[in-house]
C-alpha cells in the first residue's frame, strides 16, 4: 500500500469523523438542510465541497479543509448539502468499479494494526532501503574514478554533518537579493570577490580519439602580458607586487596562487583558501562547452604551462578541503584530478588517494581501485597502499551488519594483507610507532628485522615513500583496536622470520632491485604535501633548485607556446641625461650594458669564491681557538693602584 493512499485514508477517517459530529445537530436544522438539498437537486446544483463518509469512495487531498469548512458553516447555521454528495457518488460509479478501492485495502493492511503513523514510518524505511540498494548498484557499474557533481560541493557534506541551517545560515534570506552569476559546480561566486570579467583564459579541443578528448587551456595576447608582469614581480622577490597586480587583473591565476601561498605561510587560511577558490571559479568559466568534469574522458596535458595551473588550483583546494573537514568532498577532487591524466598522473595523486578513502571511509572505493589497477600499476609496491589496503579490510571486518562467516573471511584477508606489508616495508613500523607515540615491545624493538638497520638499508626512493606514508596517514592508527591488531601480526611476522619463510627472500630482493630512484612526480608530490617527514629525504637535485609555488619541479619535457620577451637595456651611451633619470624610477633599471652585466657577472662569481674561501678560512679559526684561564700570582701586596 502506498504512503498516498495511507495519507487519503487518514484524510478520509477525518471526515468520517467531522460527519459523525454533524449528525448531532438538532431535528429543526436537520429538516432545513433536507428542503435546501430538494432545492439544489431540481436546479441541479452540485455541491463543491466534496465530503466522502463511505468507505467505497477517495478521499481526496483537500478533505481537511472540507471538514474544517462544513463544521463553519455548521455553526453559522448554514445549509449543508449531502444529497449533492450522493450525486457525486452517483457519478463516479464507472471509475469506480475500474479500480479497488482505496478503503477495502486501507482495511486489509491495517488488519496487522490501527496505528497509521507507524505502518508509514515503516513504509518510508523499506523505501529508504530499496534506495541504498540502488544506489549501491549503481555505484558497482561506475568506474572507479566517477565524479559526482553533488561531492563537488562541501556544502553537501557539511550539511550531512550539521544540517542545512547550521551551513547556510542566513543565506537564504540574501539569495533573492544577490546579482546573477553564471551557474558553477566546483565554486559559488562570493560577493566580497571583485567583478568577474574575463581574464583572457580560453580552453579549445586539441583531438578527440577513442573515446577521449583532450583539452588545453590558451592565453590570449593581453594575458600573456599580465604573465610576464607577473615574471617580473616574482624577480623582486617582493609580496606587494603580486597584490599590485591583482588589483589591476583579480582573476589573474598565477598571481592567486602565489599570494594564496604567501598568506598561508603567514597562517592567513581563510584568506589563502578565498584565493584558491577565486581561481578556481576563473577555470571554471573557461571550460569548453564539451569538457566534462564526471565523463572521466576528459584528458589535459600537463605539459603545457597552462594546464598546469588547474592542476595546482585543484591540488590547493582539495587540500583546503581536507584541513577543512570534509574529506569525502577532497577524495571526489583527487580523482577529478587523476581522471585528468591516469596514465601519468603528473601529480601522484595515488599517494593521498588512500588517505583520503579512510578518512571517509569508503572502503570499498578504495579496495576496487587497488583490485582494478593493481594489473598494470602495481600498487602493492606503494607502501600506502600494502597498509591502506589492509587497514580498509580490517574496518569492513568490524562492521555489525556482516555474518559471521563474512567477518572471519574478511578479517582473515586483512590479516594477510598487513603481514605482507610488514614485511615487504619493515622499516615503516618503528616510525610509525614512534609518532603514534607507542612504545614498541622489547621482543620487537630488539629483533634485528625492525631495527634500526631496516631504516638505514633501505633505498632512498622507499625511504622517501615510507616517510611520506608515516608522515601522513599516522592519525589514523591511533586506536587501541587498531594497535593490537598491528600487535598481533607483529609477532606473527617475527615467527615467519624466524623460521627464514621464502616470501621474506623475495621482498628483500624487490628492495634492491626497484626503489633506485624516484620519478620526478612522486618529487612533486612531496614538495606540495610539506610534510617534513618526507621532505627530508628528498635528493639534494630536488632541493637545491629553485622552486616557485605556481610551478614547482615543472616537467623537463614541457611545451612552451609562448615566451617571455628579453628586455631591452640600451647602453648609457646613447641615452640623455633627463632620459637615465626617468628610466631609473622604472623597478627594473639597469644602468650596464649586456657586455658590462656579464663582467659584473664573472666578478660576482669570483666575490663569492672569495667570501666562501674567507667563511671557511674563519670557521677553522675559530674552531682552533682555545680558550686558557690566566694564572694570577698571589701577590697579596697589590692594590688597586694598579687598575687606575
């Protein structure tokens, strides 16, 4: 029985009520009521009041109103028709021999009971459930890396947190009032933002070729301007620039980011975050009307300077969201983002893809991409993803609603997972446990397979992995079920190596044959992460280049399509007096001629060999200094003669 046919019936026993209050009325009214009914049946008048009392006749939505109505008129003595309502039944007799009657099945399933209110309450659950399922099988034939357009937005998962009142506030009151902007699903443009006018970003289609399209961003001339304005502010090192220029282009997205960057550092985040968004939004008023942010066949090559912006505007915002506390929102970000490029991944984004699964803990999401692309990806030699893996089917094991032959399996299955993880990344436990703040067993902390020589031997690409993975995903061991679980395989990995099992031999030579050397993205990644625990193990070539926040570590392969103009310095010799005065109130004065700039340059060269030769001439020096106590004589006969 549906929940409207319930609503009609309860409407129905209301106005069987109303009725039974109305037959009360005195035998003058009632011979009244029956002359002004003769009278409406010869003009033939039919009643608009439609009050059903039988149970073989609908109940229609407005039969509240009709009680309330004919019990007003009923005190201001008012003719009530019921003749003209037996009319109307009359009429409707075809219809309703066609179909049975709401009545004869209100009363054949409230056989179990009387209490409506709950047989709806349990109506709309079976409901409920009927569409978890189907959410949930719709869910099974996406791909894994769907984008929902609803998870774009964090208001969604703040409102399941808190509620819609507590998120939105008194916007609704102001949504009447605001100006109209374009319609945008990633972003919602704020008012505090200045006037959007198109900053000279356009996106065109490069190809399209089996099933996928590729897309990149252009610049048009006025742009290009802009950016080599913002070159120039990067040269002076100075923050107030990038402000300047902002003022003259708002939605310029390289000179957001590197402000966003500066007030970040400055712990200015709403402010850091507005600026992200504000990029965001100028990216997403350029899309191509056929890009797509959910198709997953949308490809941008991140090679090109200008795709590369999206890319870290992405990157900025879903770290926003992460620290912000809406981790399902970020998890739909990253894989916006590594949608964009699979194949590559410029920005690794399988490294926090897991992290982000737990946070939320969409399980599963992360088991089927693990299952899916360990063929050709590998992932079981990531080790966020050997731990991340096992962590998820240890939770899914500590759900209520599984059998119990289900939670053996699928504990049994983490089980395994978390052994092999251990011992394919023996150097992952002590640091763990140390930032967990667990101190580790005397059995394990001496047993030479932990050590302190699992740390030191292994290469440095895994150990620059190993620290990523301990550096951010250490929160989520910090729970008393968890670390005696951990606890538990510990000990069963310390038996395995103890009787020399052959799975340790294989792990150990995976170790030394892979892992040499990290590829540039995984660089990239622990750069934009700034977690300092991988960030100290990253190659002195990575580290002692100069890295911007709007481009850091950029591909040695990139496509330039345009570039930046040299400057024009000409020489003191054929410019006036008056004319070096007013150039030299222009920020980028330079007096040298090219062939004077490059003798300046060779001798800074040698001034800085110099002053290192002097620096470190100094440091011996002061490092053989030794410093001796004077021996006074004890001469009792001196006076203070002698200090005058």
């Amino acid at each position: 029985m549906s929940s409207r046919a319930l609503r009609r019936l309860k409407g129905e026993q209301r106005a069987q009520a109303a009725l039974n209050a109305l037959k009360l009325t005195d035998e003058d009214e009632e011979e009244q009521m029956k002359s002004d009914e003769t009278a409406h049946k010869q003009k033939n008048i039919s009643n608009i009041f439609e009050l059903i009392g039988e149970a073989d006749v609908d109940v229609s939505v407005s039969d509240e109103e009709t009680a309330e109505r004919l019990i007003d008129r009923k005190q201001e003595g008012a003719p009530l028709e019921k003749d003209a309502v037996k009319d109307e039944k009359s009429n409707k007799k075809k219809k309703k021999k066609k179909k049975k009657t709401l009545a004869e099945i209100g009363r054949d399933d409230l056989s179990v009971g009387d209490d409506i209110d709950a047989f709806l309450e349990t109506l709309e659950k079976k409901k409920g459930m009927s569409y978890q399922s189907a959410d949930h099988i719709a869910t099974e034939n996406r791909p894994v890396l769907y984008v929902e357009h609803r998870n774009l937005n964090p208001e969604t998962e703040l409102k399941r947190y808190f509620g819609a009142r507590a998120v939105l506030g008194d916007q609704r009151s102001k949504q009447r009032q605001r100006q109209f902007h374009r319609c945008t699903w990633m972003t919602i443009f704020k008012d505090t933002w200045p006037r959007f006018s198109r900053p000279g970003i356009s996106m065109s289609l490069v190809e399209s070729k089996d099933g996928i399209q590729h897309f990149t961003f252009e610049h048009n001339r006025d742009y290009q301007q802009v950016q080599f304005k913002f070159f120039d502010a990067v040269e002076s090192m100075d923050p107030n620039n990038f402000v300047v220029l902002l003022q003259l282009n708002p939605y310029h997205i390289d000179s957001l980011l590197q402000l966003s960057d500066v007030c970040r550092i400055q712990e200015d985040q709403e402010t850091a975050r507005d600026l992200i968004e504000r990029a965001l939004y100028s990216f997403e008023c350029a899309f191509h009307p056929v890009f797509s942010l959910t198709s997953g066949t949308c490809r941008l090559d991140y090679r090109r300077p200008e795709n590369r912006a999206f890319y870290l505007v992405l990157f900025k915002h879903m770290t926003f969201l992460e620290k912000r506390g809406c981790p399902r929102t970020a998890l739909e970000y990253c894989k916006l983002i590594l949608s964009l490029d699979p194949d590559n991944d410029p920005l690794c984004m399988l490294l926090i893809f897991d992290f982000l699964c737990l946070r939320c803990r969409e399980y599963t999401t992360l088991i089927r991409l693990y299952e899916e692309w360990e063929v050709h990806r590998n992932l079981s030699q990531l080790p966020n993803f050997s731990f991340s893996v096992a962590l998820s089917y240890y939770h899914l094991s500590q759900q209520e609603d599984i059998s119990p032959v289900e939670n053996q399996q699928l504990k049994q299955k983490s089980n395994v997972l978390l052994q092999n993880a251990l011992i394919m990344f023996p150097g992952a436990l002590m640091p763990l446990l140390d930032l967990c703040t667990v101190q580790p067993d005397a059995v394990v902390s001496s047993h030479a397979f932990f050590g302190p020589s699992s740390q030191i031997g292994q290469p440095p690409a895994l150990s620059e992995l190993v620290s990523l993975y301990v550096g951010r995903c250490h929160s989520l061991w910090k729970e008393a079920g968890l670390m005696l679980w951990l606890e538990e395989n510990v000990r069963k990995v310390l038996k395995r190596v103890d009787l020399h099992d052959p799975y340790l031999e294989d792990c150990q030579n995976k170790r030394k044959q892979r892992y040499q050397s990290a590829p540039r993205n995984i660089h990239r990644h622990v750069l934009m992460s700034e977690i300092k625990e991988a960030t100290a193990t990253l190659p002195l070539e990575v580290t002692t280049q100069p890295g911007m926040g709007f481009d850091p570590l950029p591909p040695l392969d990139s496509i330039v399509s345009y570039i930046r103009p040299e400057r024009q310095n000409m020489g003191a010799s054929n410019e006036s007096t008056l004319s070096l005065f007013f150039r030299s109130l222009l920020p980028n004065f330079n007096l040298q001629r090219p062939e004077d700039r490059q003798e300046v340059a060779r001798a800074g060269r040698e001034l800085n060999q110099e002053v290192n030769r002097l620096m470190v001439a100094m440091r011996d020096m002061l490092a053989n200094i030794q410093f001796h106590e004077p021996q006074w004589e004890n001469n009792h006969e001196r006076d203070e003669e002698e200090w005058d």
